[in-house]
C-alpha cells in the first residue's frame, strides 16, 4: 500500500477532487472536514502527509497546523490558501506548514509537490546510523534527528533539510533559488518568501540570539550561508 494522506477540508466536493487524484497516484486517503476531526484521524490514522485548508469550521487551518506541529514534528503538511492572499502563505509557513498551494490548483501539481516532499522526508531503513557534525550540531542522516550540544532539536522537515544541506557545504552562500531547488526539489511556482520564513523558523529554534545569527549567515545580494565554527 502506498502512503498515507489526510485532507483535511470542510468542502465536500474540493476533498472529493483532491482524494480522487491521490488514489490514482496510489495513495491511501483519509479525509476530515475540521481541525478537530482532523486532529483525531492523525492520531488514529498515523499519515505521512496532511493537505490542510486554510478556511475550516470551528478551529481554523493555522491553529490545526500549529498543534499538529507541536505533535508530529516530521510529519508532512501543504497547506491550500485562497488566490492572492499572501499573508495566509506566510501565516501559514510561520504555524508549520513544509509547502502551499494556492486555489485553485492544478491536481497533478499538488501530487507533484506531495511526492517531492515525502521523497525529501523519506525514512531511511538502513542499519547503520550516519552522522553529519558541525560545531555543537550533529544530524543523525538515518533517524533525521538533529542535535546542538546534545539536546535534540524540535526541527520540521523543511527546517531539517535546510540545516542538513548546510552543514554538508560550509561556508558555501547559497542563493534563496538554490535552496529552492536543493530542498523543495522541484519547479516551485511561487516566491522566495518560503524560503526566508523558514530561515527565520531554524534560526529562531538553532540561534542563541536568532537576530544575531551565529550560524546562518545573510549574504547580502546572493542569500544565506552556514558559518563554520
């Protein structure tokens, strides 16, 4: 059986749409038309990836997002935000959320970035643990668990392949296209927003003081950089 999806979406007939495509790209689809549903379903369901809306009845997307963040930390999550509204796409970038897709969406797009998330988040079966370290940090590459100075850090998917793919280049700048193309791994149709949010969201959780960041570095003009310590 494939992966396991949850859309979670209060419009019957936009949920139908989206598990149609899903179960002909071989997934196992749940669905849930609130927060609170929702919610309950991941508990009981245990999906690799949630399509959450934005507009849910009751508990809205952003607070849905944000507790199943503190709960699932490796847990995928795409967000759907209406036309235009920018503050939803960085709202909900700032709540959690790995990637979004803005309404109306071509299906085969959304199975697209789907996929290339869960490739990215891809668990790892080997026996033997690899490690990355630099500095106080160490990345645990098979269990995908991120270490400062000992203490497990609460990274999200996204935030961990940032760090990883920085602490593999050292004092290399990378442009915010760069880590478009390194991390979200495919042609993205929107903006560079996504990228410096979740900068903000490791810097915020990695820094000691996250305004005088020690470890990423801004590049001005190209992006940002890993300093070596």
């Amino acid at each position: 059986m494939g992966k396991k999806v949850l859309i979670i979406e209060d419009e019957e007939s936009i949920r139908g749409f989206i598990k149609i495509n899903f179960q002909r790209n071989n997934f196992l689809v749940f669905e849930a038309a609130s927060g609170e549903e929702g919610l309950k379903k991941v508990q009981e369901e245990r999906p690799d990836l949630i399509i959450l809306d934005i507009t849910l009845p009751g508990m809205d997307g952003f607070k849905t997002c944000e507790l199943l963040r503190n709960d699932f930390p490796n847990l995928g999550i795409i967000m759907l935000t209406a036309r235009g509204e920018d503050m939803d796409k960085i709202m909900g970038l700032e709540y959690g959320a790995d990637d979004y897709m803005v309404k109306p969406f071509n299906p085969l797009e959304l199975i697209a970035r789907a996929n290339s998330l869960l490739r990215r988040m891809n668990h790892s079966e080997e026996k033997n643990s690899e490690q990355l370290s630099s500095g106080c940090f160490i990345i645990d590459t098979v269990s995908m668990k991120v270490y400062k100075n000992q203490q497990l850090l609460d990274l999200t998917p996204k935030e961990y392949l940032i760090l990883k793919t920085f602490m593999e280049n050292e004092e290399k700048a990378f442009s915010r296209d760069d880590l478009l193309n390194l991390v979200w791994n495919y042609e993205y149709f929107g903006d560079s927003k996504i990228v410096d949010v979740n900068i903000r969201r490791l810097r915020e959780k990695i820094e000691s003081v996250p305004s005088k960041p020690e470890y990423i570095e801004t590049v001005w003009g190209v992006g940002y950089r890993w300093r070596k310590r």
